[in-house]
C-alpha cells in the first residue's frame, strides 16, 4: 500500500476524531453505510478522491470502503488536512497523499498519485482532479466511467470543459443538489468562514462593519451569520443585478468594493472569482482592516498587488498574517488567503457534510449502476438521490412530514376545469 502522511503515530487521535464526527452523521454513516455493507454496490470499484482530508471526508471513505471500493485520497487544499485524520485512514487501508502545509509542488504531486492510479470514478473538491486528467492523463480520463464535483469552483470549470467539447466523461454536479447546495454552502460555510475568523482573530464581531464579496449560497450564509453575531453593518458587494437585488431585500447594504473598502472592518469574500479584492481597495482600506477568503482557491484577496505595496510582512499570530503598507497602516490577512474555515477552523460542522456526503456515496453508486449509460457531460443530482438524502435527514432528526393523498396527485396532474 502506498501513502504519504505526516505521522502515521497520529492514527488514535485520528479515530477519536472520526468516531466524533460519524455521531453527527448518521445518514452517511450510518443509514447508508448499513446498505453499502449488505448490498456492496462497488464491490472493487477504484474511486480516486481529491477532497479536504477532514474527519467528515473520513465518514464518507469508510462509507465508500464498506460498499466494497478501494480508495485512494489527496489533500484538495494545501492547509486543509487533519494530518491526525490522514493518518487514522491510511491504517484503515486507505491509501492517502496529504499533509499539512504541503508546497504547490507537492499539492499537484498528490493529486497526481491520484490520477496515476487509473480511477473508475473520481471524486473532486474544486476541479484540480479532473482538470489534471484531462490535461496531462487524457488516455486516463478517457477510461474513467464518471466522476463527481464538489464545488461551485469546481462546477464552473467543468460546464467550461463541456461547452469546449473536451470533457471526457460524465460528471454529476454534487454540488448543485439542493441538499447540499443550500445547507452545505449557506449554513455550512455560513458558520464556519465566521468561526475561522473568529479563531484566528479572536474580534468582538459585534460593532464592526463586515463586508461580505459575493451573495451566492455561501455570501448569503455568511452575511446571515454576521448579521446575527451583532455586526453593526453587513455590506454585500456584488455583479450579478438580481443578486445585488435579493440582498437589498434581505436587509443587507449593497455597494461597490471600492466604496465598501472605505469603511469595512473584516472582508470575506464568496465569490470563485480571482482579484475581488486588489490594489486599489487595499490602498482606501482603514488600518487593522482583516481579509479572509471563504472561495476555493487563494485568489480572490490578490496576494501579489498585496505583497506589493506592503513594506513589511510578519506573522503575527498563527492564522494571521501582517501587512504593513508605506503610509504604515496595517492589513491583515488570514490564513493566507485560502480557505479561512478549512485553514483558520475545523471545517463545515459534520451535520451538513453528512447531507453533502451522503450525495457523493449514492452518486458514486449511480454512476455504477448506470456505466456506459451516461453521456460525456455535466449531470444534476438525480432528484431521486436528492429526494433521498432529505427523508434520510429528516428520519435522523425523528421529523415526520405530510404525503400528498391519491387525490391530491391527480389534482396536481391535471390541466382541466373542474
């Protein structure tokens, strides 16, 4: 077996991590993991997986492992693994690449481990996977059955591959379904950018002025959670109109981030985009003003026009970064610019993750029961699955809810006057 980790003493820690986390996932640990174990759906089936290597993403590779699939695991961030979770893996019979502060170079070495060992199906958290494949494995990619996606990130960069024609199998978009979309993003990341920030800076959020780039699912969960942590102001920044609108009907402040740079105290940007915030916002912003990023990759605070106009950098606490500017205001950035609740905390609460998780198991076994049946483009969750993963919760949670009754089916088909 092959692997690369930190500390591989690290495993007790790693299991205690684990067994936490699968308390607060019963739907992918426990309703569908029990199927898996009857049934074995992929019964030697390789699944290749690029995920944030966290005690949630263990829930789900042990999931994997007992529906009869072998499992090979890199880091999707470089800051983002639980170096005690990788470790616990691997002695699970895992074969994982990932650690804690890993180079670029090294990154895209584990991502590489992955693509090398000719997956069945590929699980990704962001599109360095597939884009690999595609770009550097191709008669690799042309042999994978189908994979899934993660992430909005990820999302875009693969409708991208389809519209060029280039995408060399079928993909469903896991992130797209509605539970995981709306939980995962919205309350999921909602909380944890906020707890990142927190625990990297320990602020008194109440009072302060927090601009919030983006109100797609995640810049609508952060604004919410900022609002309710006492922010004296929420100021959205956007580019999409109807967006912009829904976030002035939500109660929130809309404005420009040249304007909004003026006055914020905190920014967390939401966006996938690169450059959202730059040269010419850090050069208005007030000292002490913190950035954090709660996007994909570590490119929407723009480092270098950051690095550029600094005079002097420090760390001045873990997490945090100092940036001092000429005229000697300070800027500070969070955990260097990459995901600040991956980097900076833990990571979503295990809660969401095990709706957002258990999409990726019945996806994987969907793509399974329907090799060579799938056309050579971006899927939706089937809203089967979708429909499933909500009953499972809502049975976890001992909700019950209302069926609709034969008559009101009919009512519901019909087009004609009664």
């Amino acid at each position: 077996m092959e692997y690369r980790i930190r500390d591989p003493s690290l495993a007790p820690k790693g299991r205690l991590q684990i067994e936490w986390a699968e308390m607060h996932m019963p739907v992918v640990a426990r309703m569908i993991r029990e199927r898996f174990e009857r049934e074995k759906p992929l019964e030697g089936v390789k699944v290749g997986a690029v995920l944030h290597v966290t005690k949630e993403t263990a829930a789900l590779v042990r999931t994997l492992l007992a529906g009869g699939a072998r499992v090979r695991l890199a880091a999707s961030n470089p800051l983002s693994t639980q170096d005690e979770v990788a470790a616990a893996l691997v002695e699970q019979g895992v074969e994982v690449c990932a650690w804690r502060g890993m180079s670029e170079e090294e990154y895209f070495g584990c991502i590489e481990f992955v693509a090398k060992w000719e997956p069945n199906i590929v699980i990704d958290d962001g599109g360095d996977l597939h884009a690999m494949l595609h770009d550097r494995f191709p008669g690799v990619a042309e042999r994978v059955w189908g994979g899934t996606e993660e992430t909005t990130t990820g999302v875009i960069r693969l409708r991208a591959m389809e519209k060029q024609g280039v995408l060399k199998y079928p993909v469903i978009a896991v992130n797209n379904a509605r539970t995981k979309m709306m939980f995962d993003n919205r309350y999921g990341t909602g909380q944890s950018a906020i707890d990142g920030v927190l625990r990297a800076t320990n602020i008194l959020l109440a009072g302060k002025v927090v601009v919030v780039a983006g109100y797609g699912w995640v810049g609508r969960g952060i604004a919410l959670r900022a609002k309710g942590m006492g922010a004296r102001r929420v100021i959205v920044t956007e580019v999409d109109p109807v967006k912009a609108l829904e976030a002035v009907m939500d109660g929130f402040e809309v404005m420009p981030m040249r304007e909004a740079a003026k006055i914020g105290d905190v920014f967390i940007t939401a966006t996938g985009n690169k450059a959202v915030i730059r040269r010419e916002h850090f050069e208005v912003m007030k000292d002490g003003a913190i950035l954090a990023n709660a996007g994909h990759f570590n490119v929407e605070v723009w480092i270098p026009d950051l690095e550029s106009l600094a005079v002097e950098k420090r760390e001045i606490r873990p997490c945090v970064t100092e940036y001092r500017l000429r005229d000697g205001r300070r800027l500070y950035l969070l955990g260097e610019g990459r995901l600040v609740n991956l980097v900076c905390a833990e990571g979503h609460p295990s809660e969401v993750m095990d709706m957002s998780f258990a999409n990726q198991a019945l996806s994987v076994e969907y793509i399974v029961r329907n090799r060579g049946r799938l056309e050579r483009r971006v899927y939706q969750v089937p809203m089967e699955i979708d429909e499933e993963v909500a009953r499972l919760k809502l049975r976890s949670m001992g909700i019950e809810i209302d069926e609709l009754t034969e008559e009101q089916k009919r009512y519901l088909e019909s087009w004609k006057l009664d």
